[in-house]
C-alpha cells in the first residue's frame, strides 16, 4: 500500500495540517511531525553559517553541534572600570600590557626636522621638560588604554574662562603654555552630541565639547571645546560601537580577559598542585566507624593521634602504625605541565601583541633563536601607534609650545619619531658609513648643495650618536 501526505489549509486560519491516508484510512495530525523531519529543520536554520562542505550524516560543517553551538557573548567589560582598576593594581601581567606599549611609545620620543639652530630647539625641551609634557602624554595614552579613552587638556595661561571658544593660534603670546591636565573617561568627561563638521578639521566626525565635572569645592562642570585638547583613545571600534561608547574607544584589557584569566587559572591551578605533589595516604582498622558512629572520646582520640602521628613524622622521620594499619605514598607526575603553561604564555603574549620575551622576560626559545625578528614586528606595531595616536596630538600641542617658546610657528617644522628599536654599536657604525658615503657621492654630483650635506649629516649624527655636532649651524 502506498503512503502519502497531503497538506490542507484550515479555514479557521493559517495553520497547516497534515492528512496521512493508509489504505483509505485518513487521520489528521496537525503540525506533527517526525523525530528526523523535526531534526532537519532545525538544521535548516543553521545552514546561513555552513562552511563549503556539509555532511549531515557525519555531523560535518554546520551539522555538527559542536560547531554550531559556539557563539560570542558581548562583555562589556569596559564599562566595568571598578575590576579594570582592580585589575590594573592586582595584576602584574594586566599592568605590564598597558604600560609597556605606552612607555615604549614615548621612550625615544621625537625629532623636529627644521632649519631652527640647535639653541632654539633646547628652549623647547627645557619647556617639555618644565611642564613634563613627556611623562603627561605617557599618562594620558596609558588612561586611554586602561579605560578606552582620555583626554590632556592643554593649559593656557589667561585661557581659564574661555575653554568653551576655539584655540585661536594668532591670540597667543610667549610663555602662555603652562602644561597639560590629563583626565580620563573615568572622571566624568561626557562628549556633547553636536560634532564637528568641518572637513578640514582633523577631528571630523567626534563631539565639538567635551563637558568636565571639575573636583573642586563648588563641584562645577566645565565645557571645553575640541581644539583646546589633546584625545585619546584605547583600542579602535567600528563607528556603531564607538557611538555606543559615547565616542570612547574600548580597553585594551577587554579583547584579551579571556587569555588572561586561563593564564592565570593555569598559574594558581600549578601552584595549588605543588602542595599536593606527595600525597601520604594512611589506612587505619575501623577508621571511619570510629569517626561516624564512635563517642565524642573516641573521635577525640583519633584525632590526637593522627596529630602525634604527624608530629613524630614531619620531626624525626619517624612513622608509628598499628598491627593493621599501612600507608603509601602517592607522588604526581609534573610531566607536561611546562609545555601546557608555555602554550597559555603563547596565547596570551599573541593578544597582547607583545613578544613573550619582553612580556615575560624570559630568553627567546629554540635553536639558534634570538627573538629578533618578533621584536622587530613589536616595534613596527609600536611605529604604527605613534602615527595613530602620538602625531595627532604632537601636532596639536607643538604649535603652541613653539609659539610660547619664540613667538611664532615654524613654517618647516616636522615631526620625526626615533626608532624605539636601539641598535649594536656594529649597526650604528654600519649606518653611518653607508649614509656618509651616500652623501658624499651626491654631494660630488652636485645634487645638493654644501648646507643640505652638513644637514643630513646632521640628521644622521643624531640617529646613531657617531659625529654629533658635525653638522653645525649652516652659514
């Protein structure tokens, strides 16, 4: 006899029933369906995330629950300031992540390529120095990558009651810089919700007021507009995201809280472990009768003697056991542990982006291994962030220094970043012969002139240390 479904639909509305006819026998079923046929369609609605092969029946690609099941939970950790702080504080690990990119940002710090002789540019550093600008902005990337976001105030002297009006170069007059005021997001910064629109403005797209809740006695809140500081933020976000943030960045911490709470699992699980590596077991008649079903007297006396049984053990090596009684000595197998903890300290040092020989300070690992090369991708990652969120700010924050310093600003003046990556006293040495001999063979041809060769040597001196000062002032 042959088998069929035929699907109706109820007048009563839109629900599908299925009639099942067996030898002219009808009977209806409604929406009942199969074990398998329900298993399908349940599959169905995972097959949008399949990969390009599927086999259900081996429970491959999307079939398999194993893979289908998994899914990312939003965190929201960087709302949390209270644990990043505890973190930060706590966690020698958590602070070394957001301190060393940070410090190794601003660590060889910058250069100005101008025609300004070398006694003006000293005024300038000993006005850095002043007001430690270095050590500020070092402080304001490290808050931003803590928390997501911060912000240097840049403070002008007879400014105070116009921190709401746009930085207007042309009003300042020398010795008017007088520092920068770091705050982070924590601190009650609440960007305005009208943005810039201008499109020559660098900072298109992000609040035009930034409203300060100010620590002092009054409690009053300041409205401070975009030109007068210097922003930055931790890790980038898509622009939804950022929006959502209330134009902040995320915390450095959020991306890798997962690396780093199975690293330190790991740690504390293998410290616990060494407490338990010898493990005396000691079997005693009746033991257990005696504890659950003997008097308090008794039970009393149990346990004194396990007590006196460990004194004379742990003090003469002496071990007292009745007629009946045995003991055995289990001792755990550490085999493989340091290669388990090595693979955490791997995964984390990756989410980090910090090579694990600097991270942790340990030797680099392998034959002939010198860890070069991952430091060398650590420092280009380091370059990268200079441009991201050190020139930005430099070059907000120089004019006004230059104009404090000599009264105006140097049409030439550009800014250079020092290699963090230091060089071998071979290396340098290297460099400079190369650079030298490249400049005495245009110098010959007569493509630049005496001055512009003086200059680069100049240039070059400064990167390697080798002939400092040959280059001098140009007459």
């Amino acid at each position: 006899m042959s088998k069929y479904h035929k699907r109706t639909r109820s007048n009563a509305g839109n629900r599908t029933q299925s009639t099942c006819s067996t030898g002219g026998k009808q009977t209806t079923t409604g929406k009942a369906y199969d074990g398998r046929r329900s298993l399908q369609n349940l599959m169905g609605h995972f097959l949008f995330a399949s990969d390009g092969y599927i086999n259900s029946a081996g429970r491959i690609g999307a079939a398999s629950p194993l893979v289908t099941a998994g899914t990312f939970i939003r965190s929201n950790l960087t709302f949390d300031q209270e644990l990043l702080t505890t973190a930060y504080r706590d966690n020698w690990l958590a602070k070394r992540i957001i301190d060393m990119p940070a410090e190794d940002m601003t660590r060889a710090w910058y250069t100005l390529s101008t025609s300004l002789p070398q006694d003006d540019l000293d005024m300038l550093r000993r006005l850095e120095a002043e007001h430690s600008v270095k050590q500020e902005i070092t402080n304001a990337i490290r808050l931003a990558r803590l928390y997501g976001g911060s912000l240097a105030l840049i403070v002008i002297r007879g400014d105070e009651y116009r921190l709401d009006r746009p930085l207007n170069l042309n009003y300042l007059i020398p010795e008017c810089f007088q520092g920068l005021l770091v705050l982070d997001r924590t601190r009650g910064i609440e960007p305005s919700m009208e943005l810039v629109t201008d499109l020559d403005d660098p900072d298109f797209g992000l609040p035009m007021y930034y409203t300060v809740s100010m620590e002092a006695e009054e409690q009053r809140t300041v409205k401070i507009h975009h030109s007068r500081v210097l922003r930055f933020i931790g890790r980038e976000l898509p622009y939804n995201e950022m929006v959502r943030e209330n134009y902040w960045g995320a915390s450095e911490l959020e991306h890798m809280w997962d690396a780093l709470m199975r690293l330190n699992s790991a740690s504390a699980n293998i410290a616990q472990l060494i407490f338990q590596s010898n493990i005396t077991t000691l079997k005693m008649n009746d033991l257990m009768e005696m504890l659950m079903i003997g008097s308090d007297e008794k039970r009393e006396a149990v346990l004194k003697a396990l007590e006196a049984d460990d004194y004379f053990r742990t003090s003469f090596g002496v071990q007292l056991l009745g007629k009946d009684d045995s003991m055995e000595n289990l001792n755990y197998n550490f085999a493989g542990l340091p290669e388990i903890y090595d693979r955490f300290m791997m995964d984390m040092a990756g989410a980090a982006e910090i090579p694990a020989t600097r991270l942790f300070g340990r030797s680099p690992q392998g034959m002939n291994a010198t860890g070069e090369h991952d430091m060398r991708n650590y420092y280009e990652m380091i370059a990268a962030l200079q441009e991201r969120m050190l020139r930005p700010a430099l070059e907000k924050l120089l004019p006004v220094m230059a104009i404090s310093c000599w009264g105006y600003v140097p049409e030439d003046m550009e800014i250079l970043f020092v290699p963090v990556m230091t060089m071998s006293a071979e290396d340098k040495v290297k460099l400079a012969r190369e650079h030298s001999e490249i400049i005495r063979e245009n110098y010959k041809a007569g493509l630049i002139t005496r001055e512009e060769a003086r200059k680069e040597i100049d240039s070059m001196s400064r990167r390697t240390g080798i002939l400092p000062g040959i280059g001098g002032e140009t007459k």
